[in-house]
C-alpha cells in the first residue's frame, strides 16, 4: 500500500457508500509486479480502472477488454473475465461501481455488465447510451453518464445524457439530458443528488460545465463552473479544469451546498502541476491526490496535498 501522513491509500477504494477513486497510473506500483508474480502474467492493455470490494480487488483493462478480479491479500488473480461481445468483439469496459453482491461495469460498447461477486460471472447486460464513460450508484439506481466520445470524428456528434437503470429490474428507466459528452460522475447519497462534468462536443474547447442531478425530480441544474475532472468530500469538491489554449490548469475548492467558491487557487505552496489527469480523495485522511500526466506521451507523477494545499509527498514516473 501507498502511505500518506492520514493512513493508507489504495487505487479507487470502496468505503460504504464511498467511493475514492485514483486513476491506474499507479497500478503497477501497487499490485502489477503482484499479479505477474503470482500469475506469470501482466494486467493486460490499458488498465482505465480498479477498485477494492470486499476482499477483492476489480481492475479493468479498456483495450484488452478484461475484468481482472485479484485476491487483496496475495494479490494473485482469482479469475480474468473477458469482456467480449456475442461475435467476439471487444466491449472496451471503462469504470466499474458495486451495489450489495455485485459489481456493475459499463462499456464503450453502449452496455452495462452485471457481475456476481460471489460467482465471478456476468449474470446478466443491459443497454444504455453511446460510449458510457462513468458509472454511480444512487438509491437502489445506477447513473451511467453516456458520452458519444468515439462518435465525434464520425460526425454523429456526441452523447448528452445520462442513463437511469432501477438496479432490481436491471433496465434502462429513464435518460436525463446534461450536456453535451459527459464523463466523471458521483453520487452524493446523503444529499440524493448525482454530480457529472459535461466536456462539450470538443474537449480542447473547454467547454466543460459541472452538472447537478436531483435524484428524487431528476432536474439538471448547471454551476457555471469549468470543470473537466472533480472529486468530492463531503460538501467539498476540488475542481479542475485544463486549458489546451494555453495548456495551463487550475484546480479550485468548491463548497457545494452554498455553491460559492472556498478558494480559487487549492495548492498554496507554488507547486505547479501542468496537466492534470485524476484528482481525488483520501476518506482516511482527507489528503487530496492529483496526477500530473505532463505530456501524456512521458512518465507522470502522482502528488499528495493536505487540505490548506500544501504538498505532502511526490511520487515521480510512476506511469504512462
């Protein structure tokens, strides 16, 4: 495990209702080398997400198209679900979310994958939108944000909603308009709301848009905030926005009850980081970790901050 000051940190770590997501830049640091050495083998192509459930461990290969399920304690893989289609083809799973005995897993493929976490089996799909790219659990519902993003070349142009699926019945009730391309989404359960940032129909546009949903109503209400990635604590979330015109970033903390900014600027130190890629929460701790993807083509780094925005600790070239 990863240390910081507060306790230990793991990648997208499930705590109740909590959900604490940190992007796979860090996997090989914590249990790559376990997984070849107990297996003989790697994770596979692209691992876009991983999460602790119970005494396992989920990680998700985009581009290998898998479900790698680890055992916490040895980190040796209990089963590799393949993620293919009825012809074979690839679904490209992206994140994965957990409700009482099973795993949920949507796909680029427009589905949602219903795992038992006793079995370790697909025991059921479901259809959503096009290229779903977040998933959440909300009041015995998942919310699945749809966003067209493979679509945008073709010129059918992105997706703009999100999806409503009653986890009992594990169909498709509702879809709610947000905005254009949607992606990140969390649910605030205490409050029955669902946040989402929306990337517009060109991500190097930025126009990105931070997107509230009243789950008992399903009204959308739009902050004005620019945000293209957020995680929230309590009523705080940490916001950040990258501009490609300029390729600066700015990462802001958020009061969401009052809706007004607590500060402009998170990190008070002169840390700079150029581009940022995750940022997230340590439940423990409430340390606040972001990754620096530089250039996307270079090795990036992984840094801890306190809440005044101070760095803590710096982990450099810890991946892709």
């Amino acid at each position: 495990a990863l240390q910081d000051p507060g306790g230990q940190i793991f990648v997208n770590i499930h705590v109740g209702h909590r959900q604490l997501h940190i992007p796979l830049l860090i996997v090989n640091e914590k249990i790559g080398g376990g997984v070849a050495a107990g297996n003989h083998r790697g994770l596979g192509d692209t691992a876009n997400d991983l999460a602790i459930y119970g005494s396992k461990i989920y990680i998700v290969a985009n581009v290998s198209s898998t479900i790698e399920i680890v055992d916490f304690q040895t980190g040796n893989s209990l089963k590799q679900i393949q993620m293919l289609t009825e012809n074979g083809n690839p679904r490209e799973p992206r994140y994965i979310a957990f409700h009482k005995e099973k795993a949920y897993v949507c796909s680029y493929d427009g589905t949602v994958a219903r795992i038992d976490t006793a079995s370790l089996a697909i025991d059921a799909m479901t259809t959503v939108g096009r290229n779903p790219d977040g998933i959440c659990v909300q009041d015995d519902k998942l919310y699945v944000s749809n966003s067209g993003g493979l679509d945008h070349a073709s010129g059918l142009g992105v997706d703009n909603t999100v999806s409503v699926v009653d986890i009992a019945t594990f169909k498709e009730t509702d879809k709610i308009i947000v905005g254009p391309n949607p992606g990140k989404i969390i649910a605030d359960t205490k409050e029955k709301v669902v946040y989402v940032a929306t990337r517009g129909e060109d991500v190097e546009a930025g126009d990105y848009n931070f997107v509230k949903i009243d789950c008992r109503t399903n009204k959308v209400t739009q902050s004005n905030e620019k945000v293209q990635n957020f995680a929230i604590d309590g009523e705080i979330a940490y916001l950040y926005n990258y501009n490609y015109n300029t390729q600066t970033s700015s990462i802001k903390m958020f009061n969401l009850k009052t809706e007004e900014t607590i500060r402009e600027n998170f990190i008070t130190d002169g840390t700079v980081i150029k581009t940022p890629y995750g940022i997230n929460i340590n439940p423990y701790s409430n340390n606040v970790y972001i990754t620096e993807a530089r250039d996307y083509t270079t090795y990036g780094d992984l840094l801890c901050f306190n809440q005044q925005g101070q760095l803590l600790f710096r982990l450099n070239n810890i991946g892709l």
